[in-house]
C-alpha cells in the first residue's frame, strides 16, 4: 500500500453521525478530542471535487428507465459523495482514498447452490449486454441522487450458473484485503490496495450483503459496470457493483467478489453492526422511521428543500408483489 494514500488517525472521524458505527472494535481508540478536531478540520477544509477521468463503455443500450422524470446528478456530484468504509468514513474522502484501488485482475466467483459454479473474469462479464438504467437511489442516511448506471440484470448471470431448486437467498461479498480476505481488525498487507482496516471503519471486513433469490431475480437489480457511459469509478466500486433501486443504498454492495447462492438468509454487514436499526430486507419505506430519524423525506443531493420519500422508492409498481403479504413494519 502506498503509503501516503494511508487514512491518518486524525482523518478518521466522520459528518454522518448517524450511520452507527458502535465501535464494536474501536471503541476507546480514537480520543474524543482527536474526532472533534478532526471534524472541526475537515468542514472548514472539504477537499476539493476531484475531476472524475474514466474510459468509455462502448455498446451500451440506452435502455434507461421511461417512466423517470428527475433529472439526474451530474458525474462529478456521484464521484465525489460516497459512502464506502473500506476506504474512508468521510464521504468527500472516498474518493482520494480509492484512487489507486486495483480492479484488475479481477474475478468474480459464482458459487452454493447452483448446477454450474464458475469463476468469472471480469473480461467475460463485461461481454454480457451492458445497459443504461436511470435509477433514484436513496440512501438510508436521508439524502438520494438520481444515477444513469449502466449494468445488466443480475438474472443473466444466474441464467449461465443455473441455481439449484433449494436456493433461496443470494449472499454477495466484497473485496478486502488481498492476500488476508479475512484480516478484520490486523494490519493489512500490501494486497489491500489503500482499504483501511475494520478498526477504523468501525464495521466488519468483508463487506456482505444478501437479497431472496425472488429480489435478485427482478429485472430493477442489476450489477453496474458503469456511470453515465463510462468505467465504473473507484468510489463507486468499481469494478462491478449491486443495484437494487427500491432498498436502501447499503444494500448495493460495491466491488463484488463473491455471489453465493445459499438455503438460509445470509448475514449483512449492517445488520451485523446494529440488528436494531438495519434489516435484512431495508426496503426504502418513508412509513417505518430509522430508530433515530425519520425516513419520511430525503435531500437530493444538489437541492436545497427536502422532498418526500416514496414507498419503495417510487418502484412499487414493480417490485410491491415480491412483499404481498409481509408486514413490512416487522420486516424493515
Ligand atoms: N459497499 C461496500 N463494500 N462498502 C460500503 O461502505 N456503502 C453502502 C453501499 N455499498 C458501502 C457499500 C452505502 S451506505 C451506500 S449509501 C452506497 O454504497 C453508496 O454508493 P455510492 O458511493 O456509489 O453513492
């Protein structure tokens, strides 16, 4: 790891408060003082917006998505505002962080329950058709932007490894660590590519998520390769990523290495942290508030009011039938 691109203790402190990181390992590591003026700090001197330099994907449908009429943020506002832990909790930092991020070689291994387990080159699932899909996407913090992701329905991977009868959940995993993808909470080796450790992040390492097999099997979930026409940037987890519109953004695992078809639901990483606040399921709802905010009205980002909360993020047309019957209060 390079050095210099290292998160510095005194960087470690973070705006969105409210996102629990209950110190399950660091608690006691960071002085209180060391936080406050880091964060002093950090608002008076945001970095920059950095220029955000990526290929071109060629080919791409431009299926997007008709019945969206939000104008969708600018490449840079995308680029420069993310939530990505293994990198930095600032989310103006991510970005620098992640700048020497490695995405190749890259593999994806297709694995459980499934007639035909293989382990994908990336340079075979990017042969698959890749697709524009403007989606609203609204994290669970309370702010949302509109993205033109250009992906694939998760279903076209599935359809080549063909799952088994008894699958019945999806679990997803994330890059970490290199040569230690289990190293939670010891100094990473060279491999991790400028992540931090869970210690610091105040989450557990590998990042993991999971979806029913009837969730990732609807056409609005997609792996995204892409924004706005081009690569994928580091900070949006390159190099391919879930997208499912209608949940919550922790859901949409970045830089996946791993999707494991399994009979029981799987762990996720923030379910893990806080079970309280975070379910399995975190279907954007603007009726079941977060324990400690409401979830009734979201900031887009670049706007000044707030605007109203849609239930399931305005996709329930499509996707209310997969949770008939559910109570959707018990099961956040
Ligand atoms: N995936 C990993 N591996 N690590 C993370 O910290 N953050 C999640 C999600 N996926 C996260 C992650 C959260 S909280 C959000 S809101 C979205 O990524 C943010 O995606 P974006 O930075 O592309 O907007």
């Amino acid at each position: 790891m390079n050095d210099s691109k290292r998160i510095k203790e005194s960087e470690i402190t973070d705006e969105n408060t409210y996102l629990n990181r209950r110190n399950f390992i660091r608690a006691g590591l960071l002085a209180g003082t060391t936080v406050a003026s880091g964060l002093g700090y950090r608002l008076l001197n945001p970095p920059p917006p950095r220029p955000v330099e990526t290929a071109d994907i060629k080919g791409v449908t431009k299926s997007g998505n008709a019945s969206l009429t939000d104008e969708p943020n600018s490449l840079e506002e995308i680029a420069n505002y993310n939530n990505y832990y293994e990198f930095s909790t600032s989310k103006t930092g991510v970005a620098g962080a992640a700048e020497n991020f490695k995405t190749r070689p890259w593999t994806v291994s297709v694995d459980g329950l499934v007639r035909k387990p293989r382990v994908f080159g990336i340079e075979d699932i990017l042969k698959i058709d890749q697709e524009e899909r403007i989606y609203r996407f609204r994290c669970v913090e309370g702010w949302s932007m509109v993205i033109p992701w250009v992906g694939f329905p998760i279903k076209r991977i599935f359809d080549i490894v063909e799952p088994l009868g008894n699958a019945k959940y999806v679990a997803f995993q994330t890059f970490y660590g290199g040569s230690n993808p289990r190293g939670e909470g010891v100094d990473l080796p060279e491999g991790a590519n400028g992540m931090q450790s869970s210690l610091f992040a105040g989450i557990p390492f590998p990042y993991v998520e999971g979806l029913r097999l009837d969730e990732a099997l609807h056409p609005l979930a997609i792996l995204a390769t892409g924004i706005y026409g081009k690569v994928l940037p580091n900070q949006n987890g390159a190099p391919i990523r879930l997208v499912v519109p209608w949940k919550y953004g922790f859901k949409s695992i970045k830089s996946v290495v791993r999707i494991t078809l399994t009979s029981e639901q799987p762990p996720t990483t923030w379910s893990k942290a806080a079970p309280n606040e975070y379910g399995f399921y975190s279907n954007v709802n603007p009726e079941v508030d977060h324990p400690r905010w409401s979830q009734a009205t979201e900031r887009r980002i670049g706007e000044l009011s707030r605007r109203d909360t849609l239930m399931f993020n305005g996709y329930g047309e499509e996707v209310a039938g997969l949770y008939k019957g559910m109570d959707l209060k018990r099961e956040y």
